[in-house]
C-alpha cells in the first residue's frame, strides 16, 4: 500500500493461513512515487471496495465471487510464430510528439470542429438561398414598370433590426480596436521607426517609366537627402553675401530746409548778435584759410621729399621686373610637369584638406543638383503619361459611343488603353488599406492551406472561420444576364415593330449621313490616340538620350570624386606634418617681422640721434663762433675770456675723450677745440691762482658777462651731447645683438621652408601616384607610333582641347607680343631723350624764373622775402578777438541797463500812484477839519439842557475821531517815508521798500 498497489487475497471458510495467503490480486492503480493508499473501505452491500490515496484519486473495484473469480481467470496465450523475427518497435524519442491524452485532444477537438464547421456551412447554404431570393425578387421588381415598382426601403420590414446590427458591428469593431490598439500602437511606432531609418533620408526613389509602342524605358536616379552640414555651409555663404551687399539707408535733410531754419533764427535774432556772430565767422574763416594755406604748403613739401626719395638712381633696375625676367629665362620653352623632380607647387595651387574638403561638398551638391533636376524631369514625364492615359480612356469611350452607331465591318480595331506598371509608383507599395490587407490575408491563407496539403496534415491547427461578407461580382453579375436578355428582348421587338415600317429618302439621306459622320470621327479619334502615344514615346526617347549623356557625365564625375577622395587621404596623412612646418614657418615669419620693425625703429632712432648730435655740434660751433665775433680783432683779453670759457668743461672734455674713442665725430670735436687757441694742459698752480669771478681793470663788464653766459650755454650743450652719445651708443649695441638674432632666424626659416617644400613635393608624388580615369575616342588619340596607336601610353600626355588650341594660339601671341615690345621699346627711347631735353629746358627756364622774382623782390620789398610766411599770415587776429569782446561786453550793459531803466519806471508809476492816494486822503481829512470846527460851533450855541440827548452819540464821535487822528499819523509817517525814498532814488540806483502799515 506504500507503493499505491491494492493486494486482493481469496479466503475460504474465514480460515486465515500462511498457505492461503500465497496466492494474491495485485492491482497498481495509484502513482507508484506519490499515490500511498490513505484509506479502504467496502460498500454497505460488501459489492463495491473503495480506496483514496495521496496522488488524489479515488477508485471503486467490483467484488466478485470465488466463482466468478476462477471463470474470470486469466489465461496466459501461447507465443506467436516468428516472434523473433520481427522488428522490435521503436521507442518515441521527440519531446514534441503527441502522448496518448494528446492525440484523444485533438481527436476530439477535430470533432467539435468539423460539427461546427457543418453546422455553419448549412447556415451558409441557408442564407445563400436567401439571397439568390432575394436577387430573384429584386430582379422581378425592376422588371415591373416604375409605378409598380417597389422601393428599397420598402423591403425593410423594421429599421430597428438594421439599427441594432449596426450598432452592434459599431460596438464589436470599436472593442476589437481597444483590443488591438497597444498592438497597433506598437507596430505604428516599428513603422516609423522604419520610414526614419530607410525612407526618410530618401529624397527620389527608383521610379521607371516606359514606353507606351516600344520597349524603351527610363528611370529616376535614387538620391539620399544631402546631409544638414552642406545647407548650412551654403547658408552662410548667402549671409556672407548679402552682409556684404546691405548698406544703411540715411536720409540727408534738404538744403531748403537748413536756409528756412537759419532765416527764422536770423529773424528772432537782433542786429549786434548778427553783426558779433558775423565777425566771429570771419576770424575763423581767416584762421581756416591760414591753416590751409600752411597744409598746403607742408604738404608740397612732403610731396617733393617724397618725390626725390622715391628718385631712382640711373643704373637701377626694379626688382620685380628682374625677377620675372629671371623666371622667364629659366623657364623659356619648357612646360613642367607634375611628375617632374623640380616642380613646385605654386602658392595659388598649394592644397589642404579643408580646401579638398571643398571641392569634395561642391562636386557632391552639383552631382545632387543635377540628379535631382533629371529626376524632376522624369517625373513630369510619368505625369504626362498619366494625363495622357485619361486622355486616352476618354477618347476610348468617345469611340465606343460612335461606334456602337456603326456596323461590325465598319468598326475599326480600338487602340489598347495602356497601362500604367507597378515601378512607375513604387511609393503606392508602402500604402496600405483594407482592400490590401484583405488580399494580403487571403494570399497568407493560400499559401498556408497549400502548405498543409504539402505536409500531408490531415486537418486544420487552429479555428478557420469565414466572415458574412457581400455577394461576390459573379453572384451579382449573375442576376445581371437576365435583366440584359430581358431589355434584349424588349429591344428586338421594338426593331421588328421599326422593320415593319420601311423608312423613307429623308430618313435614309440622314442614316447615310451620320454613318460619314461617325467614320469620319472614328478615324479622327484613332489619329488623336496614335499622335498621343506617338508624342509621349517621342518625348521619353528625348530625355533618354538626354538622360544617357547625363549618365556619362555623372560616371566622369563618380570617378573624379574617388581621385578626390583618395587625395584627400593623403593629404590627411601628411596633415600634421605639414601643419606643423606651416606653424614653425608663420612662427618663424613673424618673428622675422617683429625683428625687421624692431630693427628699422632703432635705425629710425639712430638717426634721429644723429641728427640731434648734429643739431648740437653746429649750435656748439655757432655759440664759438659768437664768442670770436663778440671778442672782436686784437683783443687783449680774448685769452683770459677764452678760458673764462673754457674753465669748467676742461673736466667733462677729459673724461668725454676716453668715451668716445669709438665715435666717428671724435676728429672732428678736436680739431674744433684745437682751433680756439686754448692751451689744455696748464699747470695746476695756475688753475689754483685762476679766478673767474672778478672782472679783470680795463675789461669791458658786459663782454665778460656775455662770456659768462656763453660759458653756461656751453656746458649745457656738451652734457645734452654726452647724454646724446651714450643712447646712439647703447641703440647700436642693441641693433647689432638684434641683427645677430635675425640672422638665426633667417637660417632656421631658410631651413623650415626648404623642409616645408620638400613635403609638399613628396605630396605632390604620391598624389601623381593615383590612377586618374579619362574617357576618350580613338579618333581623340594623336600619339601613333609608325602610324599605329602603341600598347604603351605611359609616355603620352592628356590634353584638352580647350588647353591646346591655348598653346597653339599662344605661340602666335607671343610672336605678336615680342613685335609690340619691340616698338615700345623705340617708343620709350625716344620717350626718354625728349624727357631729357625737356628737363633740361625746364632747369633753365626755372633759374630765369628765379633770378626775374628775386629782382621784382628787390625792387618792391628792397630784400629778398619769404612768400610762404607771408601767405601764412593771417593779420592781428587777437586784436580782433579782442575787439570782438569789446563789442560783446558792451551789448552785455546796454541790456542790463534796459532793465534797470525798466524797472525805475515801473517803480515811478507806482510812486505816483501812492501820492495820488494820498493827495486824496489829504482832503478828505481836510474836510474832516472842517466838519469837526462847525460841529465845534453848533455845540456851543446850543443849550446845556439840550446836551444830554447827545451824550450817547458823543462817546461814538469821540472814538471815530481818535481812529481818524491815528489814520492821519500813519498817513504823514507814509508820506514822509515815501518822500526819503524818491529822494534816495534819485540820487542813486536802488530799490523802493515800502514799510507795512
């Protein structure tokens, strides 16, 4: 029971024995490894024995009887005949075999299928039947007249059932397309994926077009998109260009306008600023013209130095024309070639890999550029053929129409509407609808059924189901006949109705005349057919010929551009070196430059020093020559005065000899000294004795003080001389260090340049070395060997046509060339000897010119005067500056006095105002007094009783007539205020305050 076997032992009489138990049922039902029996156990009846174990079966078992048991004993047959013979069956060794349960599977899922594939094969049939009724009524009611007829929707017999349907259909596509949609969004995303990598960067695919009559065809040159790079370097070469070409645009303001601005200035302006600003133009305009006059004067100057600089001598010979006469000797009647051991390069042919690089991107964007050009041409060729196709199917059905008015053995034969193939549009083969893919399936399909019929399968592997799909074209066509016999028959009794009535002249006049008519335009329609096939395989064979010698060109210019390419890989193998002897070159030029400009400023500063110790000797001699004029003849100090002079500079002389041992002017300086007449060596007790302080008796004081005076502008000059010398000398030592630099340089830049040559040459070579592919004729070659083209054409030249009738004609232009130099030569003699006489002319008219303006100066200036500084005069300008000024000042204060007088009669009127107030106030309280004095009287006549009704009305006029005494106070104060200050106002300038009251 461990190993999951049900052991079954018979018993007889319920005796249990070792001897019964030997005989035993064993019956392995459970797994052997995981089937141990859990549980046993009989039936209520003791008929049935049940038994579980861990695999989780459970298994019922039939108790039999012992009699039953021995009929039911099994019997053991007999070995068959020729056992050993046979062939021992093969164990199943492929994992991919079907097992027992397997095969039962698929047996029954055949079954299921082949059920369900009857069952929908008779619904099949059932709605097949259905609609070839429903054909057959649709046939039956187009041939009832139209009032009889019945209308398509009609035979719905409820809208809702269609409704649903659709609906349904709408609901089931729209899951399927949720379904479908990540896998469709995958393969959309592979798709692009796949146009970006392939189709993208393809500017024209292959597109052939063929002849319509012949065999003829031509086809489109297949072109990637050029890459992004070559655009840009184009682009920018436009900005470049139109950089180059934009100006800004001013807009001046017109001359009418300036006057009208200056005239409105002049009329708001009064005369005196006119009159200053019209003086002050007029000195500048004098100071302008001055200062022009002295630039032109200086500027004649400049040009005659210049001219006289730039004189050659008379056996000079320019350079440039000796070095080209050189370079023509050498190279008189001998071509170079590249293959030459002293060729070299010229500066304009040299080549880098950027410049290669160059023509490499223009060779490949012109070959585009006419690829593309032949494309667009070829494309418009397709589109012609196109239009003439429907061109064609219209006049096609134009000649069926009036043919069908003709006779069978009048028709001629319709001219085949041609056809357009599947590579004049290879771009419809990546589109794509349902309609395709519908084919496609079924294509699959077939091949997929084919190879099962192949591999001898016996039935399908996977559910093959059909969809509800339309009445196919020959279901529907097969209603068609019928309606057509029909309408046939319709028709042929209608021709037998018209037969039976004959026609008449009229009638048979005009049948004859329609039936010209459509010969006559049957013959013009095949014409325009045959002309439109004839143009369109005309125009192909055009461009194919054109397209043929494009090819040629575009083979030669595929070839040139691999000769480029493989320059360019050598010219970037030897880039590096070259760069690097092209930098040591440039390092080693401008070195040699800045040394040249460093040398040529310390040449310029020599000379200045030059000059300057030129400048300072001739004032040195000039001052000694002063001194022996103010000495006079016979003087009986001159040498006491000398060495007055000469007494403090002996030291500075002494030491200036040691220093200047190698100066060129040192002879000179002392043969100036020795010519004074002084003694230098004198004995140190004199020099003690010596004093130079005191003017000696008898001595003229303002000579010695004159000597004095020269003696201190002499030390200046020969320390200014000194420190003069010193720099010369330290300039010289510099430019001699810096010459000796420059020499170093020069030989390492002869050297670097000689390296630089020599790579170029090897690059030359090697590039000499690559094979160059030049197609030409036989009736092109001209080397011939015994009149025979030879095998070896290693020593032949390739020429251009272009090229050799160059150096054809070039020999006769030389020819000419040499005759016209010829005569411009005798024409420059002669050119020179009239230059000669004229100049000699022109020397002594010039010193006539010059002795008559010397006389015309004397008489009329009594000395000879110097025309240039008088045109440089310009007057007193100060002077009118000066006056100028004057005149400004003084329209200054007469302003200023305007105002003053202004504001002294503003203050006038408002003084007689305030006494014209007053005057009045005045009277009034003048008849104030009167009042008040018959008021006095009137109250003296009357009564004492009578007084005491105006004791109210006396306070009131005792008050008003105190407030009137303080009002008069005031007033008076005012006046007299106002009097003081008229007073000082007349006396002097100033200002009226009035005081508040």
């Amino acid at each position: 029971m461990q190993n999951g076997a049900l052991c079954v032992y018979p018993l007889q009489d319920k005796a249990v024995s070792v001897n019964t138990l030997k005989e035993y049922w064993s019956l392995n039902v459970h797994d052997n490894d995981h089937g141990q029996i859990q549980g046993i156990c009989c039936s209520f009846d003791d008929r049935f024995l049940i038994t579980c174990g861990e695999d989780g079966n459970i298994f019922t078992f039939n108790i039999f009887s012992e009699d039953v048991h021995k009929e039911l004993k099994a019997q053991i047959p007999s070995p068959r005949s020729g056992l050993e013979k046979e062939k021992a069956t093969e164990d199943i060794e492929n994992p991919n075999a079907y097992n027992i349960e397997q095969v039962k599977q698929k047996e029954e899922y055949e079954r299921i299928v082949k059920e369900a594939e009857e069952k929908k094969n008779k619904k099949r049939e059932e709605l097949l039947a259905l609609r070839h009724k429903f054909l057959f009524l649709l046939q039956k009611n187009q041939e009832l007249p139209k009032h009889m007829q019945l209308q398509r929707e009609e035979y719905e017999m409820d809208h809702r059932i269609f409704e649903e349907l659709t609906r349904q259909t709408a609901q089931r596509i729209h899951l399927v397309q949720k379904e479908l949609a990540w896998e469709h969004e995958k393969n959309l995303i592979g798709l692009q994926k796949l146009q970006n990598q392939f189709r993208d960067s393809l500017e024209f695919d292959t597109v052939v077009v063929h002849a319509i009559q012949s065999n003829h065809e031509i086809s489109t040159y297949r072109l990637l998109a050029l890459p992004e790079k070559c655009y840009q370097d184009k682009q920018m070469g436009e900005q470049a260009e139109e950089r180059e070409i934009v100006t800004e645009k001013t807009h001046p303001r017109t001359v009418e306008e300036e006057a009208a601005e200056k005239l409105e200035t002049l009329e708001v302006r009064k005369p005196t600023i006119s009159y200053i600003e019209s003086k002050h133009e007029k000195i500048k305009r004098s100071i302008e013209k001055s200062n022009k006059m002295k630039a032109k004067i200086m500027k004649r100057k400049a040009e005659w130095d210049e001219l006289y600089k730039s004189k050659p001598s008379d056996d000079y010979e320019d350079p440039k024309d000796a070095e080209e006469i050189k370079a023509a000797q050498e190279n008189m009647g001998f071509y170079e070639l590249k293959t030459a051991t002293n060729y070299r390069v010229p500066e304009h042919k040299h080549m880098n890999v950027e410049k290669k690089m160059m023509q490499l991107t223009s060779l490949e964007m012109l070959i585009h550029e006419k690829k593309a050009d032949m494309n667009k041409e070829v494309m418009s060729l397709r589109d012609l053929k196109v239009s003439t196709i429907e061109e064609i199917k219209c006049l096609v059905q134009e000649l069926e129409s009036i043919q069908a008015a003709l006779d069978l053995s009048e028709r001629l034969p319709v001219p085949p509407i041609p056809q357009l193939h599947p590579d004049e549009f290879p771009e419809k083969k990546f589109e794509c609808n349902s309609d395709i893919l519908l084919k496609f399936k079924e294509e699959q399909e077939a091949k997929a059924k084919l190879q099962e019929q192949l591999e001898g399968s016996s039935s399908p592997h996977a559910f093959g189901h059909e969809f509800l799909r339309a009445p196919s074209k020959e279901e529907a066509v097969g209603a068609h006949p019928r309606k057509t016999a029909s309408s046939q028959v319709t028709g042929k009794q209608k021709v037998f109705e018209i037969e039976k009535s004959e026609p008449t002249e009229m009638e048979l006049e005009i049948l004859k005349r329609e039936k010209i008519k459509n010969l006559y335009l049957q013959e013009i329609m095949i014409k325009k057919i045959n002309a439109l096939v004839i143009n369109f395989d005309a125009e192909l064979c055009i461009l194919r010929h054109k397209k043929l010698k494009l090819d040629v060109q575009m083979k030669n210019a595929d070839l040139r551009y691999i000769t480029w390419y493989e320059e360019l890989l050598i010219l970037k193998n030897l880039e590096k070196q070259e760069n690097f002897l092209q930098g040591s070159v440039n390092t080693l030029t401008s070195e040699q430059e800045a040394m040249q400009s460093e040398m040529n400023n310390y040449l310029a500063q020599m000379e200045d020093r030059k000059c300057e110790i030129a400048k300072l000797q001739a004032c040195k001699r000039s001052l000694y020559a002063s001194f022996q004029m103010s000495l006079g003849e016979n003087n009986e100090f001159a040498p006491f005065l000398t060495e007055v002079l000469e007494k403090k500079t002996k030291c500075m002389e002494k030491k200036e000899v040691g220093r200047e041992a190698d100066e060129d002017d040192e002879n000179e300086e002392k043969g100036e000294e020795s010519t004074l007449g002084t003694d230098e060596e004198k004995s140190g007790y004199e020099d003690e004795v010596f004093d130079d302080s005191v003017c000696p008796k008898n001595c003229d004081e303002a000579l010695f003080r004159n000597t004095i005076q020269l003696r201190q502008k002499l030390v200046d000059i020969k320390e200014d001389l000194t420190e003069e010398k010193k720099v010369a000398a330290n300039l010289r030592k510099k430019y001699n260090a810096l010459a000796k630099k420059a020499k170093v340089v020069e030989t390492s830049l002869e050297t670097a340049e000689r390296e630089l040559e020599t790579l170029r040459w090897e690059k030359q070579q090697r590039m000499n070395e690559l094979y160059v592919a030049v197609p030409l004729k036989l009736h092109q070659v001209e080397y011939l060997v015994n009149g025979e083209m030879p095998s070896d054409l290693s020593q032949a030249l390739v020429f251009s046509n272009q090229t050799l009738e160059y150096l054809q004609k070039r020999i006769s232009e030389l020819h000419d060339e040499k005759i016209m130099q010829r005569e411009l030569y005798k024409k420059a003699q002669k050119h020179y000897k009239q230059l000669v006489q004229d100049k000699k002319e022109m020397e002594i008219k010039i010193q006539q010119l010059e002795m008559k303006c010397n006389d015309l100066m004397v008489k009329k200036f009594g000395q000879l005067v110097d025309f240039e500084a008088v045109q440089t005069h310009s007057g007193s300008i100060r002077m009118e500056e000066l006056q100028v000024q004057i005149m400004e000042k003084e329209y200054m204060h007469s302003q200023e006095l305007k105002k003053w007088e202004e504001r002294i009669s503003d203050l006038r009127q408002q003084l007689m105002k305030l006494t014209k107030e007053n005057t009045i106030k005045l009277q009034q309280l003048n008849q104030f007094h009167l009042e008040k004095q018959q008021l006095e009287t009137k109250m003296a006549s009357l009564k004492n009783d009578l007084g005491i009704e105006f004791q109210a009305t006396q306070t009131t006029d005792v008050k008003e007539k105190a407030k009137l005494k303080s009002r008069l106070k005031h007033l008076t104060c005012d006046t007299a205020l106002l009097r003081e200050e008229i007073h000082f106002l007349r006396r002097k300038d100033g200002c009226l305050f009035l005081q508040p009251s």
